[in-house]
C-alpha cells in the first residue's frame, strides 16, 4: 500500500495483470484501509460508484467481489457477512500502512524507535489511486505522521525532500550551520527557503527564521546583498502580518537598497510587496499609474523588474470584479504617457493590457492587433516575462477563434521561454492551462495535465496563477469520464476562487460544475449550470464566455471542449 499497490498470499505475489479489474482492485484497497478490513457494503458501493443509482451500484459490486476473490485465489477472501463486507476474515492480514501508522506513534509517544518507524514507510499511500476520495484522508494522515517522525528524528534534509517549503527543517539546517561555524551555509539554507517560498509573491520566511539569518550576517552585515534580503524578508513578515505601513516602508527600502546593489530580481520582489500592500488597502490603480508613469521614462534592466511586477499583480486584479473594464480604462490614458516618455516597456504593457481587456470583452480582432503590437514591442525591449503573458494571450484569441493547433503552438514557445525568467513558478503553470485547453481530444488533455503535474512536482507554483490549470484539469477529467479526479481537481479550484471578490473565476466555476454534472449524467443539473455561468460573465461583459456556456446548455451532449477565458 505504501509505495505501491502491492498483494503477497502465502509467500505469492499476486500479479498485476490479475487487477485488469481495477473496482476489484478498489475493493480490496478500501477494505485494507478499513478498520477491521470491513465496511459496510453500501458505503463500498457509494465509494467505488457515487454516481449510479443504488441498484446499479449494487450490481457492479457483486462483480467485483467475483474478480477479487478470484486474484486473491479464494472464494473466502471477500465474504459478505450480513451487511458488512470483510477481506480475509480467516486468515492473518497485515497491512504495511497499518504496520508503520501504529509503529510511528508508539515511536513519538515513547521518544524512541522513530528510525524503525521511518523504515516502513517506502512512500506516499497508493499514489495510484491519488484521485480516489477514499484514500485522500488516510494518505495526507500517513504523510503527516511520517513528517513527525523525520523531525523527531532531527532528518531535516529529508523533511526538506518531502516537504521543500517547510520552514522549521530550513531554520533548523540554518541553526545547525551555525552552531557549526558555518555562517555561509545558513545564509545559503535562507537563499533556497526564499527560493521555495517566491512563488507565492508576497509569501516569505518567518520572524524566527529571519532572526536566525540576521545572526547569519551578523559579522557581514555591510554587504548589500546581504542588508537588503534581510530588508526584504522583514518587509514579508509585516506584509503576512497586517501591518502594511510597516510592509511598505521596509518594501521600499529594501528597493532602494536593491536598485543601488543592482539586485534585479530583490528589486522585482520589493516592488511587488509594494504592490500587494497597495492593493490590499485599495490602492492599487493609483500606484500602479505612479509607478508606470515613473519607470517608463527609464527603460533599464531595473525598471523592467518593477514592470514585471506591476504587471503580475495586474494579471490579478484583470479577474476581479469588473478588472478588465476597469484596467482598460486607466491604461489607454497611460499608453499615450508612454509614447510620449519612447518607453517601448510602456508601451509594450499597455498594449498587452488593452489586449486583454479586448479579450476578455470578446472582442476578438482588436484583441489579435493589439497583442501582435504587445508582442512586438515586448521583444523589441527585450522583456522576456511581457513576452511570455503576450505569447499565453494570443494562444487565448486563438483558442476563441477555434484553431487550438495554432494555440499549442504558441503555448509552446512560451513554455519554453517561461522557465528562465525570474516569475516562472507563475508563468509555467498558466501555459499548462492553456495546452490542455488546445488539446484535441479530452483523453489528450489528461495526457497533458498528467505530464504537466510531473513536471512541477516538487517546483514552486504560485497559487492564484494555478488558477486556470485546475480549472482546465477539472474539465478535461470529467470530459475524459474520471470523474474522481475531476472532482478533486474542481475543489482546489473552489479553494482558490476564495482569493477574488466575485469576477471571471467564479463564473468559470459554474462551468466547471456543470461540465462534471453532465458527465455524472445530470443533464438537467448541468443545463441550469451553465446558463448561471453565461448570466454571471454576461454581468461582467464576457461575452464570448457567456455565448459558449448558452451554446453548452443548447446541446444537451456531452461536450468534446472547453475553452474558458476567464484568466
């Protein structure tokens, strides 16, 4: 179970091609994971089958009790015993995750045996089944406890392996450094925490860690590096704190510091915890105006960091309530300030800017000019990151317009440019989004989800700019018929539709929900669904969204597409 999904009777491993049955395979695992190994058959049946009637559910369950007893090798190895279904009731069972969840807390009850404990755990719960409903909570419980035990046992390079974002086993190598004599290695432990934590902006270590990084450079404090990450970090805490007047007065100086040091991507940092705490006291429009009008008579390297974090922050605020018309508004007057400054960064965003909003408004062939012009320009000021957002945009208009071969492409080379650029644990994972979108078929979109998330485990992705792939995951499973996984791929979704006041994601949501209704077979469920996902973009003047979502609810069939601009 841990690792793998593996079966031993009597001294036998039970091959996998005697699983071909996977609800037989379903059935054993649910009953393994079980207290007693037994459970109640119509709860089995609702696990393995929520989305058929009793009766048919009942049916199936017959036969993959048939199936897994004949892998198993008895007709004894699933009994009904009145209403409970139980695995091997006569036989010896031992389960490997039952072996290490009772071994793993007499370990940290007793303070002794953790190494013997962490034996056992070869990896994470079933990690076949990491859709299934059923194994998400005893799986995240194993995984927890085996994380205690790392700590207790002080391993903290592998707590860091398992969990890459945990503080404590980053400041605990960083006390260990120093303790050693090592100042150089805490400062280092601080550089790769603050790496893993830049994907969330405006997210940074902790006051504790930061004291220990301040006792780091103690004795090299005059360095400007050094002065201004320390700067940085504090202007987080009080930033994640509440306190914005403190967070934007450390934000500002730990720019000043950057600028003057020559710091590019601590300059990008700074500037968008200036933008955050603006935002979050509403204020955001007014600096971002300040600062576009101030930087865009300066095209340098620099200001091109402080661009990029405006930008981002306006890619945020683009899927407020009413954002596209209201960022459209201000940034037409602020292209002219541009010309006027020859800042080709200016004008570069602004043209990316308006072309969204003519996007999003569906206007689609105002939208194609203007992002060919942001394109260009973007280029032209050698601006990687506005490149990139152009390049994902396009494939957007493409995506509109129905020719998503022309939408992989452009993806493509943004994917491609994406990973070298200071925001790309924000930009990869919106090119995703966008590749499973332009798939030609919903069982290729599952392929391109599948490769996606191997492809940022373990790395750092900014929640907010995931917003899209879930999104794309959640219909591209239930188009594909999993619907487990589009299950859970539409409740990380949901978490993160939290983060916006109403706007574009909670109308995509609704469309979500009704694409996953009509493949669970509740046509009149999913009819309703959708024409609230086309009322709620018609108020926030989407129309090309709102057109497709009354087209979907037209159909009655199951949809062979999805294309949702929300973001």
């Amino acid at each position: 179970m841990l690792g793998a999904f593996r079966v031993v009777v009597d001294g036998r491993t039970v091959p996998g091609d005697a699983w071909k049955r996977t609800k037989a395979a379903g059935l054993v695992k649910i009953l393994a994971l079980a207290e007693g190994h037994r459970l109640h058959r119509d709860v089995v049946a609702d696990l393995l089958w929520p989305d058929l009637s009793a009766q048919a559910a009942a049916s199936n369950l017959r036969k993959a009790m048939h199936f897994a007893r004949a892998a198993l090798g008895s007709s004894d190895a699933v009994q009904a015993r009145g209403d409970l279904l139980v695995l091997l009731p006569d036989a010896e069972v031992s389960i490997d995750a039952e072996r290490f969840e009772a071994d793993g807390r007499a370990a940290l009850a007793s303070s002794a045996g953790e190494a013997e404990a962490l034996a056992l755990y070869r990896g994470d719960l079933l990690p076949d089944d990491r859709f299934a409903v059923w194994a998400e909570d005893p799986r995240d419980r194993l995984r927890t406890l085996y994380l205690r035990l790392l700590k207790a046992a002080a391993r903290w390079d592998d707590v860091i392996k398992a969990e890459p974002t945990d503080e404590e086993a980053h400041r605990a190598i960083m006390v260990r450094a120093l303790n050693a004599g090592d100042r150089q290695g805490a400062i280092r432990q601080f550089e790769r925490l603050r790496r893993r934590l830049r994907a969330d902006l405006g997210v940074g270590p902790g006051a504790a860690t930061v004291a220990v990084y301040e006792e780091a450079i103690a004795e090299d404090s005059g360095r400007a590096e050094n002065r201004t990450r320390a700067t940085l970090a504090r202007a987080l805490i009080a930033l994640n704190s509440g306190d914005l007047i403190e967070a934007t007065s450390y934000a500002r100086r730990a720019r000043e510091l950057a600028m003057e040091a020559n710091l590019g991507r601590e300059i990008g940092e700074a500037s968008a915890v200036l933008a955050i705490a603006a935002n979050m006291q509403n204020r955001w429009p007014e600096v971002f105006e300040a600062e576009f009008v101030e930087f865009t008579r300066d095209d340098s390297a620099r200001s091109g960091y402080i661009l990029d974090a405006q930008l981002c922050l306006a890619e945020f605020c683009l899927c407020g309530p009413d954002g596209h018309r209201n960022i459209a508004r201000r940034v037409a007057r602020l292209r002219t300030i541009a010309e006027r400054a020859g800042s080709v960064r200016g004008q570069a965003i602004a043209d990316l800017l308006l072309g969204e909003a003519a996007l999003f408004s569906g206007e689609l062939g105002d939208a194609r000019s203007l992002l060919q012009s942001a394109l260009e320009l973007h280029r032209r000021a050698g601006a990687p990151t506005g490149e990139i957002v152009t390049l994902q945009r396009l494939a957007e208009v493409d995506l509109a317009q129905d020719r998503p071969e022309e939408a992989a492409r452009a993806a493509s080379r943004a994917l491609a440019a994406a990973a070298s650029t200071w925001l790309e644990p924000h930009l990869v994972v919106r090119l995703y989004g966008v590749l499973a979108e332009a798939a030609r078929s919903p069982a290729q979109a599952v392929r391109i989800i599948e490769r996606a998330d191997a492809a940022l485990a373990g790395r750092s992705v900014c929640p907010p700019c995931s917003m899209g792939y879930q999104v794309a995951a959640a219909t591209s499973y239930a188009l594909a018929g999993k619907l487990d996984a589009a299950r859970r791929r539409l409740a990380n979704a949901e978490q993160l539709a939290g983060m916006w006041p109403g706007g574009p994601w909670h109308a995509a949501l609704w469309e979500a929900r009704a694409v996953l209704r009509r493949a669970e077979g509740h046509e009149d469920q999913a009819i309703a669904l959708f024409r609230e996902a086309a009322a709620s973009f018609a108020e926030l003047g989407r129309r090309q969204d709102e057109q497709r979502c009354l087209a979907r609810a037209a159909q009655r069939s199951p949809m062979t597409s999805g294309k949702s601009l929300a973001g």
